[in-house]
C-alpha cells in the first residue's frame, strides 16, 4: 500500500480519510488540488507531505512553462507559498520546498524548460530516496527492539505516511522481518484514529500482530509489564532533540519515563530542524474543533460545547531515549550529542 503514485504527469493520492473503508485514489493534476489534500489530510505524514508537495510544484512549473523567467519565477514562489500554508508543523514540508528553490536558484540561468526538467527529476529524487531512506532507519533501529517485544506505537509512521516502508513503522517491519516475534499496541491516536485506521490496516496487510487500544490505556498496559518499548515518528525536531509529533505522544513519553520503558522516535534526517534551539519554537498546528467533536461525520458532543484541537505535542528530549534515523542513532539527546546529525540532513 502506497500513499502515492507518480505517474510523470499527475499525482495520484490515496485518500487516507476513506481508509480502511474503501481504497480510493485522487488524481491531482495542479497545485491547488494537492494543497487541498494536504490541508484535509487526504495524503499525512511528515515524509509524504513533502513529497507530495514537490510533486505539486512539478505540476504548477509546467502549467507555467511557456511564461517568461521572470513571470515562471514569480509563478514558483507563488506556488511554493500557497502549498508552504497548508499545514505548519512537519517541517518536511518546508524541507522539500526549500530544497527545490535551492536546485533553481543554482540552475537560475538555464532555459524555463530546463528548470521544470529538473524540479521534476528532484521531486521524483524525494519521493525515491525516501522509501532507502526508510530502510536504513529500519536497519538502523531493528538491533534496538529485543525478541519478542511487545511495541506500542502511535499514530501512523508506515508507508502510508511516507514515500514506502515507513520510520517507526519501518523500525517494526525490519524486527519483524528479522524473526524477532514482535507484536504491536496501535494507539487508536484521537481524533483522527491514524492509528486505529491506518497503523492496524498497514501491520494486518503484513500480517505483524496488532491489537488496537485508545489512547487511555497505555498507562494500565505500561503498569501491568505489557509494553517493552514504545516507538514513535516526528514531524520536528529541534537543535536539542525536543521532539514535535502527534498529539498523544507527550504523554507517552511521560508514561514511559516513569515504568522505566524505553521510548525511541525514529525519523528521517529530513525532520530535523537544527535553525530552532528547542521545542518551545515549534509551531503547533490548531486544526478544527470539529474533528474532535465528531467521529466519521456523526456528531458525539452536545451542539454547542466547545473543544481544543492541537494537532501536535512536543516532547522534551529529557525523555527521549533514542533518536533512530538513516545517517545513525542518537542515545539521550541533547544539543551536544544532536551534533553529530547536524549538517547530515
Ligand atoms: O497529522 P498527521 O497524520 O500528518 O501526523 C502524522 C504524525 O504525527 C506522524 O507520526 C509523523 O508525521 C511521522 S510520519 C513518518
């Protein structure tokens, strides 16, 4: 299962907010119809917003190819800003813009056809190196889970959230694949149940055990010795190790930290952001109380009652074991020992 196919003229997309109900593909053939996805969280996830998003300046480079440099330039920042507003947290996003714009301004003085050429050769470059990528965080990680462990994650990390394999979900897979006899706890992950709906969805297709259970009960699994690590992605981290992902995961941590359980975040480099000191400076996305308020269209709170919808927490890096990624494996970060990934992004 892929969350998107490249088919060198359009994007399609699988729309993760029908899934596991129906398995249906949106092809995108310009710039608004991705941001549009990105912001309705059709295609989620740090890596696979990125992608998505170069595949979206792809698009609206070659609607602009036969304008002038000056105007197809103009046309690019637009476009890098409209799809730059479409969620604020993974810094993914921001990455895959960036690195874009740097691959035109070396190439600034080649024909506009030359430069689209080469946004589309960058952008399906992302989208490949992410699944390698992935792998190597999945080597990287797999000596650290035991035989036989019992994970609990949250969220969904796996190729639905990325461009193929996934990062903590990735981390399982290679366990998985290593006859360690793992088994897995889905966090349910309110309100959006990625999850529930996707996690479950993507383990049960490789046939890793998995049990579903809602967000409230790590602590009475942690208390009862039923989980032996916890792994989770991110969609920031900062200079110190500070770690920005899914709402819920801050508790863990603290869980975790206090039963003496390991607790790891496994990411591509591409998720660090070495240009914040700390946590405190990521930007936490506010999304729609409505999506607390209702669960697949039907209304559970009384009309009327407010409700708080932080699509993300931070945690501190005091409680972050280890952080796993394809250039090397950091054991209790800080910014010191941050270093050694700092410039590998
Ligand atoms: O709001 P989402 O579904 O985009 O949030 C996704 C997460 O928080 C993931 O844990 C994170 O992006 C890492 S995905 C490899």
């Amino acid at each position: 299962m892929r969350a998107m196919e490249w088919n060198g003229e359009t994007l399609l997309l699988l729309d993760q907010l029908q899934l596991p109900g129906a398995v249906k593909w949106i092809e995108c053939s310009d710039v608004e119809q991705v941001a549009e996805a990105i912001e309705t969280m059709k295609v989620r996830g740090a890596p696979a917003i990125g992608a998505a998003a170069a595949f979206g300046i792809v698009m609206g480079a070659r609607q602009a190819v036969n304008r002038d440099k000056n105007e197809f330039f103009n046309q690019i920042e637009r476009i890098c800003d409209r799809l730059a507003r479409t969620r604020p947290t993974a810094v993914n996003l921001f990455w895959a813009i960036q690195r874009i714009k740097s691959l035109i301004e070396t190439n600034a003085d080649l024909d506009v056809p030359q430069i689209v050429e080469l946004i589309r050769r960058e952008a399906e470059s992302i989208m490949t190196e992410d699944i390698a990528i992935n792998q190597s965080i999945g080597q990287n990680g797999e000596p650290y889970i035991p035989k036989g462990a019992r994970i609990l994650t949250h969220c969904n990390t796996g190729s639905l959230a990325t461009a193929g394999y996934g990062t903590a979900l990735g981390v399982i897979r290679a366990a998985h694949s290593a006859g360690k006899e793992i088994t897995v706890w889905a966090d349910e992950t309110r309100p959006y149940l990625q999850g529930a709906r996707l996690t479950a969805f993507e383990l049960q297709q490789d046939q890793i055990p998995v049990t579903i259970v809602t967000d409230s009960m790590a602590g009475h699994l942690m208390k009862e010795k039923k989980v032996d690590l916890v792994i989770v992605g991110a969609d920031r981290i900062a200079a110190n190790g500070d770690t920005a992902n899914k709402i819920g995961t801050y508790s863990l941590a603290v869980l975790a930290h206090y039963h003496h359980i390991p607790f790891y975040v496994a990411a591509p480099t591409s998720t660090l952001d070495f240009s914040i000191k700390s946590g405190e400076q990521i930007e936490i996305e506010q999304r729609s109380a409505d999506e607390v308020l209702s669960i697949g269209g039907i209304r559970i709170a009384p009309p009327g009652v407010a409700a708080l919808h932080p699509a993300f927490d931070v945690t501190p890096h005091s409680l972050i074991t280890a952080i796993i990624t394809e250039k090397g494996v950091v054991e209790s970060p800080d910014a010191n020992r941050m270093e050694y990934l700092r410039g590998k992004g």
